[in-house]
C-alpha cells in the first residue's frame, strides 16, 4: 500500500518464537524520524490499520505493524470481513441466542471464527511486540528515542502491557485494552495516555488505574468517549463512531507530539538532547 508522500513495505524481524511479518510506513524524506509501534486489535492487521499507519507517516513518524498473527495458519484461511463480523459474538453474554437469529450459513461461519478466538495461542503475543522495538531502534529513519506504542484492545493491552514490563520506550497509548497490572505500576517509565469506550466493561478499570498511576506519581492521562462501544476508532467495525475517532486521534497526536519531540529538523533536535 503506498500513497504519494509515503512509502508503505512489507517487512520482518526475528523474535524468541521466530519470524515475525510487519508493515512499515514511512514519512518522505531521509529522516530521523520520530516512530509509532502499532498493536493490532484481536481480528487481526486489516486495511483499517494499514491504513492508520499511512495517516500516522502522512504526520512524519514511522509506523511499524507487526503481524501478531504470523505463524498462526488459521488465522489466514479466514477473511478480514468474517472476522470483523463475529468480533462482537465474541465479547456478548447471550452470545448463543444472538447466534440463533442468523441464517445458518452465516452462523457456522461466525463459529469458526469464534473457535480460533477462542484457541489462539497468545503466549507469543508480547514477545513479539517486545522484539519490535530494536527493530524500530536500529532502523535508519528513526530516532531511537522517540518511539511510542500505539494499541487497540488486545493491541491496547499489549502497550499496558510494555510499559509494566519497563520497556525502552517514549510514551504508550492505549485504546479500550486493559492493564497494566497494579502490581506493576512501578515499573512504568514513561508517560501513557489511555482512551476508552463508555459501554464497554474494560472502561470499568480506569479509575482503579487511574489512582494507582497518580498515587506512583506516574503520567496518565485518559478520556472516556461518551456513546461510544468497543472499536469505536475502527471504521470497518459496526461500532464505528467518527466524531470520537476523530477527536481521539487529534489527541493522540498531540501527546506524541509532547513527548516524541517532534522536529522539522529532528538532528539537530537530537544533538541538543545528547546531554541532558
């Protein structure tokens, strides 16, 4: 996928379980440039998200989306559109009456997906968003300190998730994902900034996160879209709702521009950080 002022390529690198498949988009220019590690909802690396990543080169940073689903052969004899469409059955209580309504074509399809759902291993999961990071940080367009994690439910939960664990990064944000552990809070090194759905039941767990990161004296700073269900920044998802999207991008990048350092001319922006 390329547009006129981005370059958009397949890419890999080796994690601890192997090859991992990625996109990059790359803003015009030699660089450096500031990068964005993008975390995939659970349906998967669909053209909403590749083409998020055009949208984040279009704003000059790098943006790499590791395909979480590499080695998972499963997951590529389905089709982005199934997936998107069982997604909710996933997440409903009366998930088998819900099911009983549909044609019965469509409903042994929904099944199937929601059979991998439900037997994906995700152990790899992590490391695999871990391993991206020395790739973003040797890479030759990027600055190596000025990458954040950008993540949508699962992939929101990976970016709770790499901040917990200390990771070597700038700043997190995480869209409806859970986390990061309590317990972990100590470990968080760098600002986050958390968006989330009113009907959704991750949005519970915000005030606890809230007032476990303030009183560490970490940076947090959230908003929760009223009206809005889970995936409301996904246009591909019935839950789709523009304004919110809109409005929740504008703030994400306005907290990378914090905190990345953003620069016409990021050298010499770099040289006059070497010091501090």
């Amino acid at each position: 996928m390329s547009s006129t002022d981005t370059d958009f390529d397949r890419v890999s690198y080796r994690g601890d379980h192997g090859i991992v498949d990625a996109y990059i988009a790359r803003p015009a220019g030699a660089g450096p440039f500031p990068a964005v590690l993008l975390l995939q909802e659970g349906i998967g690396v669909t053209r909403h998200l590749l083409s998020l990543a055009s949208r984040f080169a279009r704003e000059r940073y790098v943006a790499l989306v590791p395909d979480l689903y590499s080695r998972d052969v499963e997951r590529r004899r389905l089709a982005d559109d199934q997936v998107v469409r069982a997604a909710p059955f996933a997440r409903a209580a009366d998930r088998d009456e819900q099911l009983a309504r549909l044609p019965l074509h469509e409903q042994e399809t929904i099944k199937r997906v929601l059979a991998w759902f439900d037997k994906r291993d995700s152990s790899t999961y992590f490391d695999d968003a871990v391993a991206a990071i020395p790739y973003l940080k040797r890479h030759a367009q990027v600055l190596p300190h000025a990458i954040a994690s950008v993540g949508f439910s699962l992939g929101g939960t990976l970016s709770a998730q790499l901040a917990a664990a200390g990771a070597d990064l700038a700043a997190g944000v995480i869209f409806y994902g859970t986390g990061p552990v309590l317990s972990a809070i100590a470990n968080v090194r760098y600002p986050l900034q958390g968006h989330y759905a009113e009907h959704d039941p991750v949005t519970a767990q915000v005030g606890a996160l809230d007032a476990a990161l303030h009183d560490a004296r970490k940076s947090f700073s959230h908003y929760v879209y009223p009206g809005t269900g889970h995936g409301f920044f996904n246009d591909s998802r019935p839950s789709y709702e523009p304004g919110s999207a809109t409005l929740a991008f504008q703030r994400v990048l306005k907290f990378l521009g914090e905190h990345l350092a953003v620069a016409e001319k990021p050298t010499r922006r770099d040289e006059s950080r070497a010091v501090s």
